[in-house]
C-alpha cells in the first residue's frame, strides 16, 4: 500500500514554463480520484511527480511518509504505475505480449509470475486473442487498452491513467471503467486524468481539479459539482455533468450522476 | 515560426539550404579546429540574427550529445597513441585520443547547428514550392520536407517512449553503461515511428493535393533576390574549393 503526500509541490520546466505552483495532496491508500481541469493546468505535470519521472523544483513527495528525493525512478515504479495519453508514444515492442511484459520483466519478477501477469492484464483489458498480433494492427481503442495493460501487468498498488478515455470507442470507455472498478475493489489506488465529467462523476470517490499549477477544488463529485462550485469550474473552462445541471434547474441538490439524479426524482416522488 | 519572422527567415528556402548544407559538408570536409568552429561561430551568429539562438543550441546539444558522449569515450580511450595521459583500469587515454575526439566533437556541433537553423527557419511548404519551382519533381520534393517535418516529432516520440519504459522500471538512472542499454530499445521503435511519419505526412501533403499537376498558386510572395543566387554560387564554389584543397593535402 501506497500513500502519496504531495508537499508545496512547484515545478518549472527548463525553459522556465511555471506548471506546478505549491501543490498541496494526500492521496490515501485505495482511493479513486480524479484530476480535471483545462489543458494545461499542469495535470500531466503533477501525475509524472508521482514517480519520478519529474523532480519538484520545491516541495516534496513522500511515499508512505517517506521523502523520495533521493530513490530512482526504476524503484518508484514498482510503485507507482503510470499509463500515458498517447499510446503511439508508448509502445515499442513489435508484440502485444512483449509490450506488456515489459513492466514485469523490468521489476524482475520470475518467468513464470511474468507470464501470469502478462496473461491476466491482457484478459483484464480484453486482448487475450490479440496477444501474438503486432500492436500497430490494433486500432486506436485497443492499442490504448494495451497501454493500460502494460501498467496493470506491473501490479503496482498505485495505477495512474492520463486521459484513458479519450480517443476511445463506447465500448472502450465500458472496459476502462470495467478495469478502473476491478483496480478499486482489489483495494489499489487509481488515479485518472480526464476531460469527461460523466465519467469522472461515475466512476470516482473524489475529483480534484486544477488550474493554472494550482489546486482549486478536491472534493467528492457532490461537492465539486454542486451549484456554488460552478464558478470556480468555469474558471478552469469546465462545465459539470449534465445531470448536475438538470439536478440544480429542478432544485434537487446536487445530482452529479444519472443515478444521483433519479434518486433524487424518486425521493421527491 | 515566430510571427513576425525575421529577415534571416524571410530569405529564400533554398539560400539557406545551401548555407545548412555547405556548413556541413564544410565542417566535415574542413576538419581540424579552425574550419568546423568557424562554421559553428557563424550560425551561431545567424542564429542570434534570426532570434533563434537559445532554441538552436538546446536542440543542436540534445541532439548531439548521445553521439558525442560514445564517440568521446570510445575514441579517446581507443585511439593508439604515444602520449599516454591517464589511465582508467586497462584503458589507456593517450593524447591522440583526446584530440581527435575533439576534432569529431566540433564537427558533430558544427553540423547539428547548421541543419538545426535550417530547419527552425524555414517554413517545410516554402521549401517545397520553391523547389517544385525550380523543376525539382514534387514526389522528391515532398519526401525532402517530409522527412525534414518528422524530426521534431522523432525527437518526441523518443522522449515519450523513453519516459514510459521508465515508468515501467527501466533503470536510465546511474552510469553511462546503464543510460546506453536504456536507449537501446527505444532505437528500433522510433525509427520504425518516423518512417511512418515520414509516409503519414507525405500522404497528408498529397492529400492537400501538392502532387496535383499544372500551376498552383504561390500563398505568399517567394523572395529571391540577384545576390542571393550570387551568395549561393560563391558558397558552393567555396566548399568545392576547400574539398579540393583538402584532398590535394594544401590544408
Ligand atoms: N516539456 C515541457 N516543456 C516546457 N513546458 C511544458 C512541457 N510540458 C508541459 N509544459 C507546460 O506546462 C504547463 C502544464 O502542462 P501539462 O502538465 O501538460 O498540462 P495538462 O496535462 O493539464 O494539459 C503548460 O503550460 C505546458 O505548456
Ligand atoms: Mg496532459
């Protein structure tokens, strides 16, 4: 189990591009949150202090309490895994399966926990009948899922997905979710970027949102997507779900989810 | 491009084409200290003209620095020489070592900025009308700007693919030994990558129907005044003449 603290975390890009402005974040161990805001806003930034891959210029991280400064990046992936947005950019191997042994085979696990692994994210993902294909014969969707599956197949408590629905088909999204549920019920921790507030309101305990390197909302989806949120969503050039908006014109609170708002139609009766 | 581009910019695409390519070739023909800096002095000055300046040098290092580094320690430790400096375990570095993986450095540097400029300030579409203009066929045209497009995404693609086989593990961390072998696998796939950039956008500008026979219009005015054609002759004529001095031992 993981607990990521995120302390006065600022980051400036070499060529002196201000994207993190003292972040201030506990991610608790299991938890499902979601990070939104306009493009920009620094959420791919934040995600890749998760493990490393990019060092704050102030602040710190800590992992389980622990500063990590110091540790490699090799090691803070068996930890934290991250599933980037474009999967062109991601996959190098000329198989599906080596592409997704890849993770396991760097941790060094064993040949046979490897094969496991490799079996179990493929069928997690839906790809077990592509496993032998070449990953530029799947179409856009599928090649995503195996990105996805490269990360699962790693094992690591925290799995972090920047933007796994876009680009997607509907049934892309459905197994997304289907993951995303099965990584939260295992007790692991998932963190998702993402533009789709449906989404984001399904499928997550708590949304965070960003703007400008900053925090400016975290909260459950009732809280951040209640009325009186709503400026500082517009300020971030968010809109709330639809049923959030249909919630708020009938007077029923705030109904960020379909199920929400018919709950709320039912119990007025 | 910058939006309002200078008049380093403003000359014609072939101009300095021919000047991205007689540095290089220059620094390589030339070799030694003298010529290839020389060559690096003025494009860095162009580069300054052109408002390009910080940008060139921190690509032309990136680019240039994973060859630099195993050229470096492959030929100052390989080199046979008398004049032995240090010594690192069996390898011994000599003073030839040394001074001919200075010489390769300056090179590398001189060609990397003179390619560089050439390609952060030219528009691809410029280069490509203009060579079509001068009777170059526009499938050879196409695959030159192609080719020239793709590599910044090449430059990308490497980057992203590196830092996703390192968020699976891979250790690029620590010594030069490990940083090698975490490019290795990254090289087949990026290669593979840009080919198909390379078609994708050869493809994409066809489909804008650059390959469509007969005139087309000009979107913008293509300069191409008497003393560039001047400019261009004489730095030709000064590469095959440093060509010539080099081969017939005079420098
Ligand atoms: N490699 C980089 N170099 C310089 N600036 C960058 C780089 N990557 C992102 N940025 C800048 O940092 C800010 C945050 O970017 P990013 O984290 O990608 O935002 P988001 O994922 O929310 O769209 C933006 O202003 C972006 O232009
Ligand atoms: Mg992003």
């Amino acid at each position: 189990m993981t607990r990521l603290d995120l302390e006065g975390v600022g980051f400036v890009y070499p060529d002196g591009t201000r994207a993190l402005d003292g972040v201030d974040l506990t991610i608790g161990a299991g938890e499902s949150v979601a990070i939104v805001g306009q493009n920009g806003s620094g959420k791919s930034t934040l995600v890749r202090h998760f493990n490393g891959l990019l060092r704050p210029t102030d602040g710190r991280i800590l992992h389980d309490g622990e500063d990590v400064a110091d540790v490699r990046t090799a090691a803070l992936a068996a930890r934290v895994g991250i599933v980037f947005q474009n999967p062109d950019r991601q996959i190098f191997a000329g198989k599906v399966r080596t592409e997704v042994a890849f993770g396991p085979k760097t941790l060094g696990r064993s040949a046979t926990d490897i094969e496991a692994a490799t079996r179990d994210a493929l069928a997690a993902v839906g790809l077990s009948d592509a496993a032998d294909a070449n990953p530029y014969d799947l179409g856009y969707s599928r090649r995503k899922l195996l990105t996805i599956a490269s990360v699962l197949a790693m094992g690591t408590p925290v799995v972090v997905l920047d933007e796994p629905t876009t680009g997607q088909d509907a049934r892309g999204v459905a197994r997304v979710q289907q993951v995303l549920a099965g990584l939260v019920a295992d007790g692991r921790t998932v963190i998702a970027i993402s533009h789709d507030m449906r989404f984001v309101a399904g499928s997550f305990s708590r949304i965070v949102v960003m703007g400008g390197g900053r925090i400016l909302l975290d909260g459950p989806p009732a809280e951040v997507f209640a009325e009186p949120a709503w400026p500082v969503l517009a300020s971030s050039y968010l809109e709330p779900p639809y049923a959030a908006r249909v919630g708020a014109r009938l007077a029923l609170g705030s109904t960020p989810t379909e199920t929400a708002l018919v709950e709320a139609l039912a119990a007025r009766g | 491009m910058p939006v309002t581009p200078s008049p380093y910019h403003r000359l014609n695409p072939l101009t300095k084409a021919v000047i991205a390519t007689v540095g290089s070739i220059g620094a390589f023909v030339l070799g030694g200290y003298v010529g290839p800096i020389a060559i690096m002095v003025i494009m860095l000055l162009l580069a300054w003209r052109a408002g390009v300046l910080a940008r060139l040098a921190r690509v032309s290092l990136l680019l240039t620095l994973p060859i630099a580094i195993s050229v470096v320690l492959v030929s100052v430790f390989t080199r046979a020489g008398t004049t032995v400096l240090f010594q690192i375990g069996p390898f011994d570095a000599t003073a030839e070592g040394v001074d001919f993986a200075l010489q390769t450095l300056v090179r590398l540097f001189a060609i990397s900025l003179s390619i560089g400029l050439f390609i952060m300030t030219t528009e691809p579409r410029a280069f490509v009308f203009d060579l079509e203009r001068r009777g170059v066929p526009p499938r050879a045209a196409f695959i030159a700007v192609a080719t020239i497009e793709a590599v910044p995404t090449l430059v990308e693609r490497a980057t992203m693919i590196s830092e996703s086989q390192r968020a699976r593990g891979l250790d690029t961390e620590g010594s030069f030994l490990t940083r090698v072998r975490g490019l290795l696998p990254i090289v087949g796939p990026v290669i593979i990558g840009s080919l198909t950039d390379v078609e994708e956008r050869s493809l994409a500008l066809e489909s804008r129907a650059f390959s469509r026979p007969g005139r087309r219009h000009l979107l913008w005015a293509m300069p191409d005044e008497g003393w560039e054609r001047v400019l261009r002759w004489v730095l030709f004529v000064l590469l095959v003449g440093a060509a010539v001095a080099r081969l017939t031992g005079r420098i």
